[in-house]
C-alpha cells in the first residue's frame, strides 16, 4: 500500500547536480528512488527544502506532487541552516569536491 500519491518531477538542472554530487543515475530511476524514499518516510522537509534519503534538495509542492530544482547533494549538515548562516555572514557554501 502507497502512503503517498505523489508526482515526482526532477528538472534537469536537479538531475545534473544529482548525478555529479551523489551519483550517476537516469532520471526515471531517480524518480522511483526518491518515491520508493517518500514512501518509506525517509525524508524532512524544511520550507522549500527537502531532505529525501540523505540528499538535500530544493523543491516545489503542489497537492499532487514534489517537483525538485536543484540538489545540494549527500551531506550530514543541515543546508538550510548552513545557507542561513552563509547568507549573515555573506559567506557562501562550496559543495563541490576539492
């Protein structure tokens, strides 16, 4: 039995990011994964965020779906308090590998 009736759309600038931040994957397996991880109640959604089974993402809700903008990757952090905190001390966050 689904918990949620949700369509899941991922953009594909949230694709792009997605494949280079956490791993390579085509966008319907994406979007099963990320159902399957709602479905499970592996996610925390804060304002336009959402973290969906480890992954941090910007996101758009309508009453039937999530569509995701971009992705901010795997991370143990909490990016919108990280983006707060970047944004008051006109900082930035650098998600990229060094």
């Amino acid at each position: 039995m689904r918990l949620y009736e949700l369509t899941i759309s991922i953009t594909n600038h949230a694709l792009e990011q997605y494949c280079i931040r956490v791993e390579e994957m085509q966008r319907e397996e994406l979007e099963k994964l990320v159902d399957s991880q709602i479905q499970q109640r592996d996610y925390r959604r804060e304002e336009q965020f959402i973290h969906i089974g480890g992954v941090w993402w910007v996101a758009e809700y309508t009453d039937t779906g999530v569509r995701l903008i971009t992705c901010y990757g795997r991370t143990n952090f909490d990016i919108p308090a990280a983006l707060g905190w970047a944004a008051r001390h006109k900082d930035r966050l650098v998600l990229d590998d060094a």
